[in-house]
C-alpha cells in the first residue's frame, strides 16, 4: 500500500509498440490519491493505449507502471490484483448483455472478491442508487438507454470498491441529450475524492472537475497543466492549436 | 379496382396463384405414379402390402441389446431393439462430441502455439476423411487389442480389451443412492460393470470424434463473433481466463452457435446408419434384415424414414426451444 505522498499511479519511461508503429513513447505520469486527471489529445495519439496500459489491457515494453504499489510485469496475480482495485469505463459501455443489470454488478464481487451473493447484492443496490437507475435492476442491458448503460457500467466498475477509476471517452458513444446524467455521476464521484483518470472531450467538464490536465500528441505527453492554466495559457504551441480546434471560435 | 382481362392474366397475383397450382398438380401426379407403380410391381410379385408382418416373429438374433430380446420375438420389438441401440449412441455420442468440440474449438483459440496447432490439427485431418474410413478405422484398432486378460487398464476400473470397453456401472437396486459397480477381470472374463461391445465403441468413437472436428469450428466462429469489448470489460474486473470463457463468453457464443450445432446434431443420428459397416445392429441394420425376410421394402424404409424424421424434428423443436431460451433481451 501507498503513503499518502506517493503517488497511487506511476509510469516512468513508458513505451509502446503496436507491431512497428511506435504509439507511447516515454510516456511519465504519476497521479497521487485523489487526483482528478483528464486526458485530451487528437485522434490516435495514444490515450487509450496509455490507460489500457495502467490495468494492462495493453502491455507495455519499455519503462515502468506501478500501481497501488505493485509493479505491473508477468505475474498474472499481481495483475489481477491491481484489476480489482482499478475500475475502467469502456466509451462502448461493454455490459453483459446476457446477465441483469444486477447480475452484471454482483459477478466480479461473488466470483472474484468471494463476497456473499446477498452482500454483494446489497452493494450493488446502494450503488444504482447512487448512479440513479435502481428501478433498471432487474432488466438487461439491451432494454436501457445508452445513458442509462453507462451509468450501469460505472456502477459495475465500482462494485469491487476500486482505489482508481479509469474512464475511456464515457460520453463518445451517448446521445448528447445524455451526456449530462453520466457527467454528473462522474462530477459526483469526483466530489467524493475517487482518484480518476478521464479521457474525455467533454472540457467544461474537465476545466469544473479536474485537478490536472494533461495533452497528448503522437504518442507523447505535451503537456501538463492545471485546467485554469491549460485553457487559458496553454504552454505548448501544439496544445494551443488542439484547443482552438475543440472549443472552436 | 375492376382489372382488365388482359391485365388479370398477367397479374403478378394471379400468376403466384397459378405456379403454385401446378406446382402441387405436379408433385401429386409424380406421387400418385409411384404409389400406383408400386402396388403393381409388389402384386406382380405376390408380395402383401401392409404392416402385418411386425406382429411376426422375427426369427434373427442381435448381437446387442438394452431390453431383452430373443429371435421369437416379434419383428416390431426386433427393431425397438434397432431403434434404442441408434437412439443411445447417438445420445452420448451428441454429449461426448459437444465436450470434446468445445474443448478443441476453445484450444485453437488458444494463444499456446503447440495446443493451437494440434487442434488446429485435429480439425482439419478429422473433417476432411469420410466417416466411413474413419469407422473402418476405429473398428481395426478396438478388434486388434489385446485379449482380456491383458487388457489395457488405463485408468481404474476401465478395461479396454478385444472384447470392448469395459466400464464402472451404476447399481440402483440398493436403495436410494445408486452404488457404483467396478468390474473385476475373472479368468477370462469381466464380472461388474458396463461392457461395449467394440462395434458399439468404435461407431460412438467414430461419431463423436468426427463430428467433434465441426463442432470445433462452430464453437470457435461463436466466441469470435463475442465483442472483443466483452472479454476486456471482464478482465478489467478481474475475472480469470477461464472464468471468462465459462461466465462470459460462451454463454453469449451459444446465441451463434446453438442453430449450426442443431444441425451436427442432426448429423449424429444421421450417420449413425453407417454402423452397418460395423456391425452394430442399429435401426436400419436390423430393418435391413427383416426387409430381407419379409420383402418389406416400402413398409420397412417407411418406417424407418419415419422414425428418422420423428427423432430429427424432436431434436430441432428442443434445440430451437433452447435458443429462445438464451437469446439476449432487448428492447
Ligand atoms: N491493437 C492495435 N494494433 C495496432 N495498432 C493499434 C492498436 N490499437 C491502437 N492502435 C493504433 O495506435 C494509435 C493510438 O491508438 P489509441 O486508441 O491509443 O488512440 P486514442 O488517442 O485513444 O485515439 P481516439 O481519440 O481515436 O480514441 C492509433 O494510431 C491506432 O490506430
Ligand atoms: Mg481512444
């Protein structure tokens, strides 16, 4: 476990191949306990790859990734065991279409944590209170609102009470009249001082919740900023053009 | 809408109508030709038509049996007999075939290189030799083992001998809980326990290892066709390979896969008739046999085709009753 001055995530060096095409490339980050991190970036800059990384979904080649103090390298174990103190938020919800939304919930807790299936029931129930869907417990995923499958997938990505929240784009595959409700239960999570990683486009979001900002580009970090710095003087010439593109004039 | 008469003939409806009318015309012509060729030729040869002969006693013995059976029973329960040897090796060759397909289409998917290859392996040489070969095959190596008393012994209480496979067997004359019966070798012979004759073995091999080969392959398309999102949003949780496999993905494979595994299914019974090849009295060896006592014919492969078709559409309305029930809910 970690002191409260190290950080709960660290990546030193870190660099990625995808065949010969080299998409991280010294990537170094650390996040402390609490922090509220967003990533932007263009398209194919390597954000995912960088936060697939962090509970190796991608494997990286080069550098180091610490996580809640394990070192991620070859041991299946170790990386289970950063698995279920990290959640992570697919953009394409990703819910067990065959399962309830309640089953989707209490699977990891029972088959990975052993948690009693009544306790992890009433786990999963407190939490689609807190992401305002427990009416939708006993449906499946394909009779909700992508809105409301996002929310589920939060709920289900905190059902192992991670330390780390990783979001992958939550909002890119919603309606736009439902990117609103899933902010708002990300706003709340951060309130609640959950350590989070967001890739997202959404930057009134990241200027009201972040506490870092960091730009990609080509596979780099450009920069790293606290949003009121970022947005309004942003260092990096690249920075400033990725800016005026998005908010747009 | 009053059409005109040229446009009435030449109404899309009206020509429907029309095909399908001599559609039907033609194929009860061609019926009623062959009924009639068949009743003229059968009294040409002063053979009676109808199913009297069942009630006849048969008159050939069979070499196995799951009810008792002596050649002065009847033709009818003769081919029982037939009909539950055929019903029984296709039902555990159908459960055997489904485990070892599923096991051999999850190895090749496997990222192990030798355990992919080797099944990869596997399907390619077993799908691509005719059953028939295969059987020939099975049956030469289970009549060319060892006499019984050198039988192979591999696992405890499993014999494997010229004389077949010899198995534990469940005893439930003891009361509620069955109790297991281990054979013993006995001078010559096996006392206890279950022995398949080796026509039986080689046709349940035969069966089950081939149609396992396309199996594989189905149940391979079937977790290729699971998004790939599926398996990460699992692992990002903290699931295990194979609870992944077991919680996740098969269970949503089994939407593409349950409609083409109807059909190996299907296929099981189908070719269960090439134990004639064999020797293993199945339904149509044993209608073979009255059809040549009896002259039969019509009666006889009716009969069979009949009960083909019964056992096939039973088999079909279970699995597509089955899908329903693992088809996903949506809006
Ligand atoms: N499995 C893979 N194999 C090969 N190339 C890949 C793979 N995954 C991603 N890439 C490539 O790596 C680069 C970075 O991809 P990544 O998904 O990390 O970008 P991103 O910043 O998340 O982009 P977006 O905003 O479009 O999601 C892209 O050029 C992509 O085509
Ligand atoms: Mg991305």
């Amino acid at each position: 476990m970690t002191s409260p001055s190290q950080p709960i995530i660290e990546l030193r060096d870190v660099n990625k191949w995808f065949g010969a095409f080299h998409v991280l490339k010294d990537v170094t980050l650390e996040v402390a306990k609490g922090e509220r991190v967003v990533v932007c970036g263009p398209s194919g800059s390597g954000k995912s790859t960088m936060i697939r990384c962090i509970n190796r979904l991608e494997e990286h080649q080069g550098g180091r990734i610490v996580v809640d103090g394990v070192e991620l390298a070859d041991d299946v174990k170790a990386i289970e065991a950063v698995r279920r103190r990290v959640g992570m938020v697919f953009q394409s919800f990703n819910l067990f279409p065959h399962l309830t939304v309640l089953e989707n919930l209490t699977l990891a807790p029972v088959r990975v944590a052993g948690v009693a299936p009544k306790d992890a029931e009433a786990t999963a129930m407190a939490l689609l209170e807190r992401v305002r869907i427990p009416e939708q417990a006993g449906k499946f995923p394909g009779q909700l609102s992508g809105g409301q499958q996002q929310r589920v997938a939060i709920a289900r990505a905190l059902c192992l009470k991670p330390a780390v929240m990783l979001f992958d784009e939550p909002t890119s595959a919603l309606d736009p009249e439902m990117v609103g409700e899933v902010l708002d239960v990300m706003s709340g999570l951060a309130a609640e001082g959950m350590t989070m990683i967001c890739v997202t486009h959404e930057m009134g979001f990241a200027r009201a919740v972040a506490d870092t900002m960091v730009f990609m580009d080509e596979g780099r970090i450009v920069e790293v900023a606290p949003p009121a710095q970022f947005f309004d003087h942003p260092a990096n010439e690249r920075t400033k053009r990725f800016l005026g593109k998005i908010i747009g004039h | 809408m009053a059409a005109a008469p040229a446009g009435f003939w030449s109404s899309t409806r009206f020509r429907g109508v029309l095909y399908q009318v001599m559609v039907v015309a033609a194929v009860v012509a061609l019926g009623g030709w062959l009924v009639h060729n068949t009743l003229v030729n059968l009294e040409i040869r002063g053979i009676a038509t109808g199913f009297g002969f069942l009630a006849r006693e048969a008159g050939f013995g069979i070499s196995e049996s799951w009810i008792s059976y002596s050649p002065a029973d009847s033709y009818a329960r003769a081919l029982v007999v037939g009909l539950l040897n055929t019903m029984v090796v296709s039902a555990i060759g159908i459960v055997l075939a489904t485990v070892l397909g599923t096991v051999v289409g999850v190895a090749r998917l496997s990222g192990n290189w030798l355990v992919g290859k080797l099944a990869t392996l596997y399907v390619e040489a077993l799908r691509n030799v005719p059953l028939l070969l295969q059987l020939f095959v099975w049956y030469g190596v289970l009549t060319a083992l060892p006499g019984a008393r050198q039988a192979l012994h591999p696992l405890p209480g499993i014999f494997l001998s010229n004389r077949g496979l010899v198995i534990p067997s469940l005893d439930w004359s003891q009361g509620w809980l069955p109790a297991m019966e281990i054979p013993r070798l006995v001078g010559f012979n096996f006392i206890g326990g279950l022995t398949l004759s080796p026509e039986f073995a080689a046709l349940l091999a035969g069966l089950t290892i081939y149609t396992a080969a396309f199996i594989a392959e189905i149940v391979r398309a079937g977790i290729l066709a699971v998004p790939k999102g599926q398996t990460e949003a699992a692992l990002s949780l903290g699931l295990s390979r194979g609870q992944i496999l077991r919680l996740v993905v098969l269970p949503q494979a089994l939407r593409v896969i349950i409609p083409p595994l109807t059909s190996q299914y299907l296929n099981i019974a189908k070719n269960s008739p090439l134990a004639i090849a064999i020797g293993y009295p199945d339904l149509v060896a044993v209608s073979n046999t009255a059809i040549n006592q009896t002259g039969q014919a019509v009666e006889g492969v009716a009969l069979v085709m009949a009960v083909f078709l019964g056992l096939s559409l039973t088999l079909s309305a279970l699995m597509n009753w089955y899908n329903k029930r693992v088809a996903l809910v949506t809006r």
